[in-house]
C-alpha cells in the first residue's frame, strides 16, 4: 500500500474510533498540515488497578493466548503489550473496537474498572534488562 493511503487509512480508523477528540495517538495529525501544535497536556487519567486481579483478568478473558503469559507478545498470535502498554485511553479504546485480527471486547464482556486491573498488571511487568548490560551483546 502507498504510505499516503495507508496515512488516510490510518486517519480514518482514528475517525471512526472517536479518536480525534482525546486520542494522543489523534495528536500527530496536526503535523499532517505542517503546523505544529503543542500536544494538549491532558494526559491520559491514570487508572489504579489491581495488578494481581488484572493478572488473573489476563488469564481469564483469554488474553494471554494471543499475548502471551507475561503480555509479552508473539509475532504468530498478538503483539507485546507488557510492560510499557498504550496510554490507557487507546489501550481501552482498541480492546473495544479492534482493527485487526484481534476480536472485539465490549464494555459488557469486559468492564472498563476490569480493564484498569489489566493495565496494571501489563505495567507491573519488569522491564527488560538494558542492552549495555548483556555482555554477550557487546562483543
Ligand atoms: C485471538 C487473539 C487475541 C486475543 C484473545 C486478544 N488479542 Fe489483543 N491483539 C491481537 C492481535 C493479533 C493484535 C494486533 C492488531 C490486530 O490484528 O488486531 C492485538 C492488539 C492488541 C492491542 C493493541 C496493541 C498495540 O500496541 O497497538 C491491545 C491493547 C490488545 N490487543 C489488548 C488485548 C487485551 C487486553 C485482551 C484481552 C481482553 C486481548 N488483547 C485479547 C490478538 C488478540
């Protein structure tokens, strides 16, 4: 696909998904007319979640098939989620309305108080050891 229609493509799934309002994601689109515009500061309310609730969420909304224990991610089934996931609002806003081969996830079947659990857990995962630091990689 060309990058230009790939970008309205992009632009539109932004559209439909409501994100042009409070999207962070929906943020870049003001470099689209070369006019740069200061992010708003509204940054994204952080919800506190339980992380050991949000792991047993993982595992029982079937998460973790595609994503992986450790929401570490797979490049056959779903992407890495852990442990530096999307700003909550567009996390919460993919899991509803995917855009890809991931099934949707409505407020009904996963609530949104289920999901700050999730966000928690995903965040709690340690981070993956610097690169200077793995002697084998040095060489
Ligand atoms: C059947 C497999 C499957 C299941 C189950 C699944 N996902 Fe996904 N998920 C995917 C795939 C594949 C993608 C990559 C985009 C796409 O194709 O939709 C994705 C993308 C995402 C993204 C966007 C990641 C990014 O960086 O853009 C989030 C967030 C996410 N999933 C969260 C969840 C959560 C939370 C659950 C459980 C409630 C879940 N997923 C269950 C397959 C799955």
């Amino acid at each position: 696909m060309q990058p230009s229609k790939c970008f309205l493509l992009f632009a539109l799934v932004l559209a439909l998904a409501g994100g042009a309002t409070s999207a962070p994601l929906g943020a870049q689109d003001q470099t689209a007319s070369g006019v740069q515009k200061p992010t708003p500061a509204q940054a994204p309310v952080a919800p506190t979640g339980n992380a050991q609730k949000g792991q047993q969420l993982f595992t029982s909304y079937g998460c973790y098939q595609c994503h992986g224990r450790e929401g570490q991610g797979s490049t056959a089934t779903g992407p890495r989620l852990a442990p530096r996931p999307l700003p909550f609002a567009a996390l919460t806003r993919y899991v509803r309305q995917p855009s890809g081969q991931m099934p949707p996830y409505t407020s009904r079947v996963v609530p949104d108080t289920d999901l700050a659990d999730i966000y928690a857990f995903l965040q709690s995962r340690p981070q993956p050891p610097a690169v200077d630091s793995i002697p084998l990689l040095k060489q």
